[in-house]
C-alpha cells in the first residue's frame, strides 16, 4: 500500500514559499517572522501567495511572539484574521491557543 505523503513547509516570506514550491512541497504554512517563531502574514503576503503560487497554502494565525494564552482583545483580533486569510484563498488556518495553566483552550478553539 503506497504512503499519500504530503510536504508542506513553513514559509516566512514569499521568496521561501517559492523556494518551497520550486523545492517540490505540496503545501506550505504561511507565516511571518518565522525566526521568532511565527506571527499572522500580512493579508497582501496571503493573496500574492495564492495568486501566484497557484499551492496549497494554510496561513498561520498569532497576533504576536511569546506564549500561546491570548487576552479577549487578541482573540478578537485573531478572529477577523481567520475570516480575513480565508477571504484572500487560504486553505486552512493553523492555531494554538492555551490556557495560563498550558493546557489547551478548548473553549476558544472551537
């Protein structure tokens, strides 16, 4: 039985998703900022991406650097982002939230 493996990379600028795409990744997850471990690409970012890149393409959505526990103001923001990025193509989202004790937000991540 043949293994469906899929590559995806994690891309923190156009020029490394078109490296990804160039490189044989299938899909990428679309970031910002990935040396600080990866904040919400720019909206522009997200629709160059889909528009020229023509992959698979799942958008990283965090507001800021630092821990995963975000206040209800982030949340919104992070909120409008998710409809934003789907809005410019995204295929999917991807995002963590944690509670102040580490374990995960299951309220917010519905």
């Amino acid at each position: 039985m043949p293994l469906n493996v899929v590559i995806e990379i994690c891309a923190g600028s156009v020029e490394s998703a078109i490296a990804a795409k160039k490189g044989g990744a299938q899909r990428i997850e679309l970031c910002s900022a990935l040396s600080e471990g990866g904040i919400t690409p720019s909206q522009a970012m997200i629709e160059y991406v889909k528009r020229n890149l023509k992959i698979e393409t799942y958008v990283l959505v965090r507001p800021r650097t630092g821990d995963f526990s975000y206040s209800r103001a982030e949340f919104e923001v992070m909120k409008s982002d998710i409809f934003s990025a789907k809005a410019k193509g995204a295929d999917g989202i991807v995002i963590g939230m944690l509670n102040t004790d580490g374990t995960i937000d299951t309220c917010r991540m519905k």
